[in-house]
C-alpha cells in the first residue's frame, strides 16, 4: 500500500467516526428538521446528506472497480435535489447510517487490497473524465472534499439549532 492509500484509509476512517459522533445523539424527528427563521432555500438536515451521500458509495465503488456507473446527478438525492421536510422520502437514521457505514467498508477493503491500481481505473462517466480521469483523482475528492463539505453542514445545522458540539 502507498502513502496515498494510507491517508485516504485515515481519512475514511475520521469520517466514519465523525459521521457517527454528528448522528449519535439526534432522534427520528430530528433527521428532517430545519432551523427556526426564514431563509431563501432549506438547509441540508441529516437525513438528506446521508441519503445524498450514500448515492456516491457505489460510485466510488465501482471507480475503484473501473466500472460504469449511472450519472449521480440524475438520481433523486443527486447534486439536484434539496432537502425536504417529509421524512418519508427518506430512511430511517439506522438504515441510512447502516448504509453509510456498509459503503465505507467495502471502499475501505478495495483501498486496503495491497494494489495501488484500483487508484489508476479510468473514470467511466464522460462528464467527469476530463476533470478527474482516474479513481485517483476522483475518489479522493469524493471521498475526503465531498464527504467533509456535507459533514461540515451537519455540524453547523447542529449548532444552529442549539445541539452541543461534536
């Protein structure tokens, strides 16, 4: 394994951790609850950055594959949707926490393979070959700037609504 598997096992693991920490404490009712005031959009609650986020596990799953996947953009939790106050659109917190944690541990066992090569598959999806040609460049951002950016949410919408820190 290489330094860069290293770190992006690392920093698998923290958002594991950290996923786990920001979710621990909140109920069912709170997954979709949004912060009192108005404003122009709805914020990002818990249960739409776990549904959004666990679209992009099987994608990193089969970069790491050099698989084709489907567009995420299309998909009902995609880069288009936003958050809805029904929490019947989405999981329960267990199934999607469940789901997120399953998705870490098969990318985490395809890094942790021994092979660098899973990092040098081409990207499959026309619409990112050009910005991020190989597993390597895309799943690190996935992975580590995508992941944290919606993490980091999670935890302003927390002190927003008055939950300690995490």
């Amino acid at each position: 394994m290489s330094i860069a598997t290293d770190g992006l096992l690392f920093g698998l693991k923290k958002n594991l951790d950290w996923a786990q920490r920001l979710t621990a404490d909140l109920t069912e009712a709170q997954m979709t609850l949004q912060p009192p005031g108005e404003r122009p959009a709805p914020v990002n609650h818990p249960a739409w950055i776990f549904s959004h986020l666990n679209v992009y596990l099987p994608v990193m799953v089969s970069l790491l594959k050099g698989e084709m996947f489907d567009d995420p953009k299309f998909h009902p939790f995609g880069m288009q949707s936003k958050p809805e106050t029904d929490s019947t659109i989405y999981a329960l917190k267990a199934e999607l926490l469940a789901v997120w944690k399953q998705g870490h541990e098969e990318i985490a066992s395809l890094l942790a393979s021994g092979s660098d090569s899973v990092l040098q598959q081409p990207v499959q999806l026309p619409r990112w070959k050009e910005i991020m040609p190989t597993a390597g460049l895309a799943v690190p951002y996935l992975l580590l700037v995508h992941e944290n950016q919606h993490l980091g949410q999670l935890s302003a919408w927390r002190r927003v609504l008055g939950l300690p820190a995490v």
